[in-house]
C-alpha cells in the first residue's frame, strides 16, 4: 500500500526539553491512524513535526514525496496537508462563513471552493443553519464542526485531528466520530491524535503507542485492542 506519509528517525525538541527520539511511524493512503500515549507523550509534538510548527533536529518527514522537514507552514498546506488544532481555535468574531472561507484560503479554484462549501455544509448541518453566526457563540461541539469544516475547505489529503473529542459531550462525539470514518471513506488519510483510546482504536486502522516522544508499541488497531498492556493503561481493563 502507497504511503501518504513517513516519518523517519524523527527527533524534535523545545529548547533542552526532549519531544520526539528517533519516532518513525506511517500513514499509508487512505487509512486512519491514531497515536495514542499519556499526556507529555509527544502526540501533538508529532502533529507540529507534520505541520512544519516544530523544526526536527534529525529524521526526515516525508508527504508524497516531499520532505516536510525544512519546510514553512505556509508552504505545507497547499502540499494538501491540514490540521485541526488542539482546543478548536476558531475565529470567534468571524461568522462560521468567513471561518470556512479561510480555510481555503490558499486555493486559487473557485468553482471547486464553492463544491467543498456545500459538502462541508452537508456534512454537518448545523453550521448551515448558524452559517452567518458569530463561531464565538457556537457551542463546544459545533466549535468542534467548524473546525473540522474549516480544516477540510482547503481540500487536505491529509487530515491531522489533535484531540477531537476533548470536552465534549458523548452524543457529539460519536457524530463528529462519525463524520471522520466518512471524509476517510471518501479517501482522505487521516492521522488521529485521541485521548479516547477505546474509540480511536475502533475508528483506526493502524496505532502507535508513544511514551516520552518515543515509540513504543505499534500494530494494526484491532489487534492492539486486545493487547493487555493496552487493555490495562487505556481502556480500563
């Protein structure tokens, strides 16, 4: 299977605090991939690796052929990468319109914005019906859907998720779960950062474990949720 992207002997730091030693790990085109590990584990440090936010000090970063490694932000995302920050981080005083205008905001094709606009708009109706809403005033999970909305207006091929479901209610959680299996079914990679382990590794194909930015377990998703070491630090068991 083609990979849509590679992470080779990464290693990434913030200052003299070590992320990432030596993390290579995979996504191959068209699947879900999670990364799973406690808080402090390097999951959103691998994301930032992706997204050109944190500069690796050695390893290479390959998209498609591309080594992301050296690269600007800016210059990543028309690569057709996208990411769904930690938090949601939506434009609060802008309309969930003008929210998901910039997120295409590097496409020059206009007929084909217009075609993302009414899939996004389908894929989660409620923004269509606050679609000249303030998103400071949406609630949490429709916060949640506009970020996601917004990360898909600039057509990724990849997308990076960094803790969907965080304080989130249960109801909206498996929508915004749901939405995720389908832009996938679609054909979009996507690699999953969850602290719920029992429900990434049920939407995942394949997992990492990582532990202290290093890597410390791997394998196909449902295997893994029958590992006892998994079953024992992540899904209560």
């Amino acid at each position: 299977m083609p990979l849509m992207l590679e992470l080779q002997g990464v290693s990434a730091a913030y200052g003299k605090i070590r992320a990432l030693s030596d993390l290579t790990l995979t996504v191959p085109d068209g699947q879900i991939v999670t990364l799973l590990g406690a808080n402090g584990a390097g999951k959103s440090s691998t994301l930032k690796v992706v997204t050109g936010l944190l500069r690796p000090s050695a390893g290479r970063v390959l998209f498609d052929g591309h080594d992301l490694a050296r690269m600007a932000p800016e210059t990543i995302v028309p690569l057709g990468i996208s990411m769904v920050p930690e938090g949601r981080q939506v434009f609060a005083h802008l309309t969930v319109a003008e929210n998901l205008r910039m997120g295409a905001y590097a496409r020059k094709d206009a007929a084909g914005v217009r075609r993302d606009l009414e899939w996004v708009l389908a894929l989660f109706p409620r923004l269509k019906e606050r679609y000249g809403q303030e998103a400071g005033t949406l609630s949490g999970g429709e916060q949640q859907m506009l970020a996601i909305a917004r990360a898909l207006m600039a057509r990724p091929r990849l997308l990076l998720l960094d803790e969907p479901s965080l304080g989130l209610a249960p109801l909206v959680v498996r929508e915004i779960f749901a939405t995720i299996r389908q832009v996938n079914a679609e054909g979009m990679s996507v690699l999953l950062v969850e602290q719920n382990a029992n429900l990434a590794l049920q939407v995942a194909h394949h997992a990492y474990i990582l532990e202290t930015g290093r890597l410390v377990l791997s394998g196909p998703a449902g295997e893994l949720r029958l590992h006892p070491e998994v079953k024992r630090a992540y899904l209560g068991g």
